[in-house]
C-alpha cells in the first residue's frame, strides 16, 4: 500500500514542476495522479485518486480539497495545496497579500508557501470576503489545512 504522506509529497513535487498527469503502481496498488480535470475553483490542489487517500478522507472532515463549504451562511475555507512555510507577505517588510474584510477575487494571490526552497504562490480559487486568517507569518502548514475562511458570493 502507498502511504498518504508519501501521496502528499508527490503531489507537492507535481505542483512544483508543473507535471500535470502521473502514474504509479506499487505493489498492487495503481495511483493517478490528474491535475487536468480540476475545476476551476479548486486550481489550488491536486486530486489524488487511490483508495487509500479516500478512506483516509472520509476519516476526516471536510472532504473538499479546496474549502470547506458551511452551507448556512456561504463560508468556505481556502486549504493549503502543499506541506510547506505559510507567508502571508511577499517580503519581511511589504504589505499583506490580503487582509481580513477585503475583497479577494479567483486569480488573486493569498499567500506564498515556501517548500523546498521554492515559493508557490496560493490563489484564492474564489470570489468573496476574507473573514479570517487561520495561521500565522512564518508558520508551517500541512497540506490540506485551512489558511483562510472567506464568505463567498
């Protein structure tokens, strides 16, 4: 069985060299790996298909890999695509990419998470109000964990 960690890694690597398409096989088990046919709102991570990654999805919630929708009131959550350092500014003495009350739109930058040296720049994936920001400057995040709530429209 692969590990899902190991999962992680590699589509974190994927994300990183711009591979859009990767098949693996490892002791019976078959892994696809298809950045391709995401939609538009979740351009921000990676679906991974194998039955691992799915029992372990539905061991934890939410089971959306870009936001956590709370139907009630139109809030979603923007998650990390990567394991990496949360920066939540383009530079130590520039300003924030966003701030909690403003306006974000689909393309716009929410913050850069540096993993391997690299530094991958995060779109919000949807339109709405920051609402809150749910890690710090400089903090280490895992993939899948919420960066941000935002109340879309």
């Amino acid at each position: 069985m692969i590990n899902v960690r190991e999962l992680q890694e590699v589509v974190s690597l994927m994300n990183e060299s711009g591979i859009q398409k990767l098949h693996i096989e490892h002791e019976g088990t078959k892994v696809v790996i298809d950045k391709a046919g995401i939609p538009l709102e979740d351009t921000a991570v990676t679906e991974v298909k194998t039955e691992a990654v799915k029992a372990a999805a539905a061991e934890q919630e939410p089971q959306d890999s870009m936001s956590v929708n709370a139907p009630e009131n139109n809030e979603k959550q923007i998650l990390s695509p990567m394991v990496g350092t949360f920066y939540a500014k383009p530079e130590a003495d520039a300003d924030l990419f966003v701030q909690v009350g403003q306006t974000i739109e689909r393309k716009d930058v929410v913050c850069v998470i540096e993993a391997m040296k690299l530094f991958n720049e995060v779109d919000a994936g949807m339109e709405g109000e920051v609402l809150e920001i749910l890690v710090k400057d400089g903090d280490v995040v895992e993939f899948g964990q919420p960066l941000f709530t935002v109340k879309t429209y």
